[in-house]
C-alpha cells in the first residue's frame, strides 16, 4: 500500500478503517512504537485489551506475547 502504483503511496497521509472498537489511538501508538524499540515497553493493566487488539490486528506478535504475560500477571479476582 505504500510503495509503488497504489494512490496511498503518494499521500503524505494513509488514513485506516478500523472496525474494532477496542481499538483507539493509544493502542495503535503503543504498538506501532513498540516496533522502534529494542526492550518492551510497559503496558499498564488497564490498557493491556486495547493492546492486544491492536498488536493482533497488526500482527505483531512481541505484543501480542507480552500482553499475554501482562494478563497472567494482573489478573485476579478483584
């Protein structure tokens, strides 16, 4: 989509629809910069689902794997 004869490769600007409400800005944020990053970055527990949704959507799996551990660390009865 950004490279070659596509018209988005000659916007400055790539807009995207995204039909997953759990998905926000934040969330893409995280995980778009976490691709810039050599170490995790944190993920508070209440920000961990928007996180997954978005490190799923955008297959990236690092994420996704530390979401999973975020979860089994958090999670408890209250």
């Amino acid at each position: 989509m950004l490279k070659g004869t596509r018209k988005e490769s000659h916007n400055d600007i790539t807009e995207l629809e995204i039909n997953n409400e759990d998905v926000d800005v934040r969330s893409l944020h995280f995980v778009f910069g976490s691709l810039y990053r050599d170490v995790d970055l944190p993920i508070r527990p209440l920000q961990v689902l928007r996180v997954l949704a978005a490190a799923f959507l955008l297959q990236v799996e690092h994420v996704v794997q530390q979401c999973k551990e975020t979860m089994k660390r958090t999670i408890n009865m209250k």
